[in-house]
C-alpha cells in the first residue's frame, strides 16, 4: 500500500462476428453468426496495495476492471462473450452495439456514440511511486458515417475528450477526471457526452454475474 505501479498486460475479449462496412456500419444479417472468436488487446495495470484497475484504450478508452485486492472482489461488469445486438433498428450509431464492459465516455452522438469501439490514444500524463495518471484520449474526427440511421446527423465536431485516470499510493479509490475541449475556433452546434458505467460490485473477477435483487444506492 506504499507505492502504485503500472504495468503492462493484454485482454482477450470472446464474441460472436462483428460484421460491418468499412465505415463500421453493420451490413450483415440481424442475427449473429454462432462461432465465437477472440480478439487480443493491451491493457495498461495500475496497482496499489488495495486496488488493481485495468485500462484498455483501444475499444472505447475504458476503464475495464477495477478490484479491491484484499476481498478480491470486481467493481466493473465485463461482458463473458460480445454478442452484437439490436443491428439494422435504426437504435445505435453503427446500426449495432457489442457490450463489453467497464467505464468509457460516448460521444458525440446519443446511445453509445461513435466511438464506444474505436481506438484512444495513452499517455502516462505523471507517474511516481506516489500516484499515476494516465489519460485517454480521442478527438471526434470521424465525419458521418455512410449508412447510419438518419437520427444520427451531429458529424464531426473536432472536440478532444480526454478521460485521466489516477490512481495513488495508499488510496481505496480511483480518480476519474474527464475533459473535453472545443478544438475549433468556432462553438459546436449540438454534442452529447456520456461517462458510461457498467457496474458489478462484489462480483469476482473474470466471472461478473451478481444477484438479481442487488441494489446499488447512488448519491
């Protein structure tokens, strides 16, 4: 509990095929194929002597898992094997949404946005045996995507969400700092932003059911 570290690890996310344009739209059948595959991802591991939170920036900038070492017990839902549903509904940006898991900002659209499975740069903004922030980052440069339902009309805006997560030596909990800045010159029409949080507390790690008459009190 005297120091944080980070470290780098990978995680391997199982789903079902994940069929889309080159716009990422999908354009395959409304139900998915049943072979399951998996696809391997880096994680970056911030570690105290209470807390081990996994970041994984390249499917949404996310923080993934977050487990209070001395219960050994999972904050955060992962999802055991990514199912597409609800494609061609007109209901999410791509005509689709895979649920992983975790905590990840949306934006700029409403209903996931564009970018819950795109890539977000790192980058280790201080590190110390005291504390460790590491930001994720992506700009909103994808313009419209070709195929999108029509409610989806808000474009490329140019703003910059970056999400810092710190973690500090000695502390139960993880700070999260979201910042999203205008990088044009002129104010931006519409934009929706969403910290989006999937939470499974005192679940076990790697297997993130919890009862179904758990209640989670909010202030």
């Amino acid at each position: 509990a005297t120091s944080v570290t980070r470290t780098a690890s990978t995680y391997a996310f199982k789903h079902f095929p994940i069929q889309t344009n080159s716009a990422g739209v999908w354009n395959g059948p409304t139900t998915p194929g049943t072979q399951v595959t998996t696809t391997t991802y880096d994680t970056v591991v911030l570690e105290n002597g209470y807390l081990k939170v996994t970041l994984l920036p390249k499917y949404g900038g996310r923080i993934l898992s977050i487990v209070h070492k001395p219960t050994s017990q999972e904050l955060l839902y992962q999802n055991p094997i990514g199912t597409p549903y609800l494609m061609l509904e007109g209901i999410f940006y791509y005509d689709y949404l895979v649920i992983m898991g975790g905590i990840f900002p949306t934006f700029p659209e409403p209903e996931h946005g564009k970018y819950w499975n795109q890539p977000f740069d790192l980058k280790v903004v201080s590190e110390s045996k005291e504390a460790i922030t590491v930001r994720m980052s992506r700009k909103d440069d994808l313009d419209l995507a070709t195929g999108v339902p029509a409610k989806y009309d808000v474009g490329r805006t140019d703003v910059l969400v970056d999400f810092d997560v710190t973690l500090r030596a000695g502390s139960t909990a993880v700070e999260l700092g979201t910042k999203l800045t205008n990088t044009r010159s002129t104010a931006i029409a519409k934009f929706e932003y969403w910290t989006n949080t999937t939470l499974a507390p005192g679940a076990a790690p790697g297997k993130t059911a919890i009862p179904l008459n758990t209640r989670i009190l909010a202030a």
